[in-house]
C-alpha cells in the first residue's frame, strides 16, 4: 500500500468493512497524538466515573482499569466535538 493514505481510500474502505477497523500511519502528528493522550486521560478519570452504564464498558464493571469503549465522548466534552 502507498504510504499516501490519500491515495488508497478504496482499498482502506474495503479493510475496514473486513477487519473493522484501518491505520493511517501519519496520519496524526506526535504532537496531536500527545494532546489526545493528555486529554483521554483527563476524561478518564474526571468524567468516565460520572457516565451512565450505557456509555462506558468494561470488561469487568468493578475494575475500572478494565475500561474497553466510551461512547458520546463529544456530548460530555467540547474537545471531542
């Protein structure tokens, strides 16, 4: 694949109709990588305990560090908009 990721939305669409999911190498900067991270982590552990049931699962509810997806992140913060 060319390392363009511009240059192969066919293929990349095709990928993640099979696997569910693609990567985009460069896609982000190390510098917008660090401030996602920093703000994920934020989020964590400022709003994550403050969400109903049905917008954080977890492998195992009683372990928090078992935490797999959250979902409607924008409408509990503007950074994720």
């Amino acid at each position: 694949m060319s390392s363009d990721w511009r240059d192969q939305q066919t293929e990349l669409l095709q990928r993640f109709d099979e696997d569910g999911y693609v990567m985009l190498r460069g896609f982000l900067s190390g510098e917008q990588i660090r401030e996602l991270r920093e703000h994920l982590d934020r989020f964590i552990a400022e709003t994550v305990p403050t969400m109903p049931a049905n917008h954080v699962l977890y492998e195992d509810k009683l372990k928090p560090e078992t935490l797999k997806q959250m979902q409607n992140l924008h409408t509990y913060d503007p950074y994720f908009g």
